[in-house]
C-alpha cells in the first residue's frame, strides 16, 4: 500500500499558482488517495501504471504538462484568442485522455488508439478540434522510439491516470456564469 501511495503522490497535479484555487493541496491528496483505493479495489496494475507514468515523464512530459487546472486552461484559452503563442507545447495531457475517452471509452480500445495514434500521428486520425491543430500541429512520431510495452503502459497510464470526462471538464472551462465555454472546445 505504500507503494501504491507513494506513486499517488509522485503523479499529484501540478495546479497553476495564484490566489483562485479549486481545491487545496490537503483536498487534492485525499482525492487522489481515493483514487488509488478505488484502482486498488478495481484490480488496476499499480506496476504497469508506474510503467507508464515512468514513460511519460520520459518521452511525453516535454510537451504535454500532466495536468492543467480550470483556470490554467481558461488563461491559455485567452491567450490563444488574443492571438498569442500558448506557454504549453501540446494539450494537457488530462485533457487528452477526456478527449480520447470521450471517443474510445473502453479501456483497450483506448490503448489502441493511443498505440497507432503516437506511432503514427496524423490530423485524419486526430481527435482533437481543429483550433487545437491550428495551434499545436500535428504531434511528430514519439511512438516510433519505444517499445510496444512502453506505448501500451503510458496508454494503460492515460486511461487510469484521469477520470473527469470530457463533458465535465467542458463545464469547468466555461468561466463562472458565461456560456457553454469555448466553441472548439466543445464537441
């Protein structure tokens, strides 16, 4: 169970600094505690999510951040609608997973997906709304660098690693009181 907790604590979201706050960090070690009893309880391979986490960081984290809260994103939304260049490279990856999910939402369906997509990403596959390729590009072919168990453990990662769908973090961009959120956010 240490173990278990231990690589809870290693993969705890980065929130973005400032006073607006969703959750506190005591709010947020309990949830993701209660995320791990939960994989626990459902048979999830805390291994094979090491695994993957490992190759996130590794080949992923350059470009993809593991997490962006709300109000991170609603200040990238912002910039990009000014006309500016994003301080990210690529989308969050908890909004990848949502978004992948919200199209595959079976698990190995999920994986494979994510498999073919990395090895051979092209915007026909995509899934992300066309703003976000007009912004980020296409992403290159990290996939072609690692091994089938290193692509199905980041994979097995992603899909384990977030739960909020994408419907639900739609809701959350939309700032407080305004609309349904952005447009080509939406979908």
């Amino acid at each position: 169970m240490r173990k278990v907790l231990a690589l809870a604590l290693l993969s705890l979201p980065l929130f973005a600094a400032g006073e607006k706050r969703e959750k506190t960090q005591e709010q947020v070690k309990e949830q993701v505690k209660e995320q791990v009893q939960e994989r626990v309880r459902t048979g999830v391979n805390e291994e094979l999510m090491k695994k993957g986490y490992e190759v996130f960081k590794k080949h992923c984290q350059a470009c993809h951040v593991e997490y962006a809260s709300p109000e991170k994103m609603r200040e990238i939304v912002a910039i990009i609608r000014s006309g500016g260049k994003p301080p990210i490279a690529a989308p969050p990856m908890n909004e990848v997973a949502a978004r992948v999910k919200h199209f595959f939402p079976e698990e190995e369906d999920f994986i494979e997906f994510v498999v073919d997509y990395i090895t051979e990403p092209s915007r026909e596959k995509g899934l992300c709304k066309p703003k976000a390729f007009e912004v980020f590009g296409v992403m290159p072919p990290i996939g072609k660098s690692l091994s089938e168990e290193e692509k199905r453990a980041v994979a097995y990662w992603m899909y384990h690693r977030y739960q909020e769908t994408w419907e639900e973090m739609m809701r959350h961009h939309r700032p407080q009181g305004k609309g349904k959120g952005p447009k080509w956010m939406r979908e």
